[in-house]
C-alpha cells in the first residue's frame, strides 16, 4: 500500500500510539493478559509511527504484568525441495541445503509476517523461540515460558508457545487479519485425530556448528479456518471491533482451540466413513 492510499484509507485522523492504544481497550484487550497478535500494519491505514507505535500501543494496554506474543515465522528455512510459487530448480535443492544460514533467532529474519512482527523481533528485551521455521516472540513476564524449549518435531503443536498460551489462558487478536492467520487453529490440527506425519529439513545450530537436520510434522491446512472461524462467532466466542481502519477480533485461545479440534474432529471424521462408505 502506497503512503497515500494509507492516508486515504486512515479517515479523518491518523492512526497515533495513544489512540490505538485507546481503541484497543474497546475491543476488550486488558492489563496482565497473554495476548498473541496477528496483524496486517497496512489494514490500520496511516499510523504515525508504523509498527513501532503498534506495539507500543500494545504494551501500553498489556502493562507490566500482560505478555506480549507474535508470530516470527520464516518459512524459507526450510528444504527447497518443498517449495512451490515459485518452486526451485531440482539442480539448486542441495546447493540451497548446503548454504542455507543456520536459524539464528538473533538475526534470521522473518517472511511474510508483515512489518508489526519484523519490529517486535528485534524489540529490547523480546525472546524468540528457537524453530527455524515457526518460531513465536514474546514480551513480558510469560515470556520465557513462552518460548523456552519450542520442540523442532511438530512445531505447532503440543512443544510449542500455542501450547504454552493454552496453558496460560492466553488470547488472541487478529488486527486486521482473518483467521487464516490465526495460528492457534493449527494446534487444534494436531489434537485431532487423523494427520499423517511428514518430513521436514532446515539449517541449525548443533553445539554450536551448522547441521541440516531433519524434523517431523504434519501437512497442515489453513483452508478451513475462515468457516472455523465465521462458526465460532455465531456461537458467540469472539468480540469484533475497530482499531483505526482495521476490523480486530478478540477470542478466548483455549476455546477457540476446543472449538477448532471439535468441529475438525467431526468433519475428520465424516470424510474417513464417506471414504469408507
């Protein structure tokens, strides 16, 4: 989006740390929460500031006592021979494994997460769990529980920060993104039944020294949750509002995911007796 067009798209005021921040608190956010972000900066039309004053505004509502949580996935930490859109030449696939940087949450980068998670990566005092390809930052006092020991097999599944959110009663905003970005619905993929395992391979630091290793997970499938999601807001699970120009929608994480494993748990299900059938 061009400066202008997010200009137009702001109305009447710019987007500012303490008007977001405002909005935020009618959404329903709250000091002291574990809160998990998806966002689309572009969506908010023109904020003064960009990313860095989205966080901010964020943190200004969490408080000291609330955890600030985003995805810093890089999915181009990953075998080449996976790739598709454009897919890699056969010929490149064990140069690219050869040469490939080993995963550093200090530096690697984040890819097609958009420029609010880019920031918060590199925000003073965040942590980022150590996946090559799935990793989550957070801030505050959950922090470390968080992101500490992010398992590489299954990465978003029970050894992961999702996981740990569950545990913790977390949230989740998706400021001016659908539920194809929420995250969350993937560990309900994993808690229902009927995924089989693949095999997965990226760059990382062993004691220290680069290795190429390879990890199991499960072929998972964003392509349901936007009616997951349409679902769980007929049944009432989730507050929609407005921060700037964006739509934002606030939802309990544990019942989204109990909702999400059910209503996969059933179509699962369904399709294995037509299969049958």
């Amino acid at each position: 989006m061009s400066e202008a067009d997010a200009i137009k798209k702001a109305g009447s005021e710019p987007g500012t740390r303490d008007n977001l921040a405002q909005a935020l608190r009618r959404c329903g956010l709250e000091p002291g929460m574990a809160l998990l972000v998806h966002s689309s900066l572009s969506a908010l039309g023109w904020v003064n500031g960009g990313p860095v004053a989205v966080i901010q505004a964020l943190l200004d509502v969490l408080g000291d006592e609330g955890t600030l949580v985003m995805p810093t996935h890089s999915g181009d930490y990953s075998d080449p021979s996976q790739w598709g859109n454009p897919a890699a030449p056969q010929e490149w696939w064990q140069p690219i494994r050869d040469t490939m940087p080993a995963f550093d949450p200090r530096i690697t980068p984040t890819r097609g997460m958009g420029a609010i998670p880019e920031a918060f990566r590199r925000w003073p005092g965040a942590l980022r769990s150590y996946h090559p390809a799935v990793s989550f930052a957070a801030l505050g006092p959950q922090a470390k529980f968080i992101t500490d020991n992010h398992e590489l097999d299954y990465g978003l599944g029970e050894g992961s920060p999702l996981a740990r959110i569950y545990e913790l009663g977390g949230w989740v905003l998706l400021l001016g993104v659908g539920y194809d970005s929420n995250t969350s619905f993937h560990l309900a993929e994993y808690r229902a039944p009927q995924l089989e395992p693949v095999t997965l391979g990226a760059p990382i630091l062993v004691k220290g020294q680069r290795q190429w290793v390879e990890y199991k997970d499960v072929d998972l499938d964003v392509d349901p949750f936007p009616q997951i999601g349409a679902e769980m807001e007929a049944a009432g699970l989730v507050r929609i509002g407005r921060v700037a120009a964006a739509e934002v929608r606030l939802f309990y994480q544990p019942a989204a995911v109990d909702f999400a494993t059910e209503w996969l748990t059933r179509e699962r299900r369904k399709q294995q007796m037509a299969q049958a059938g």
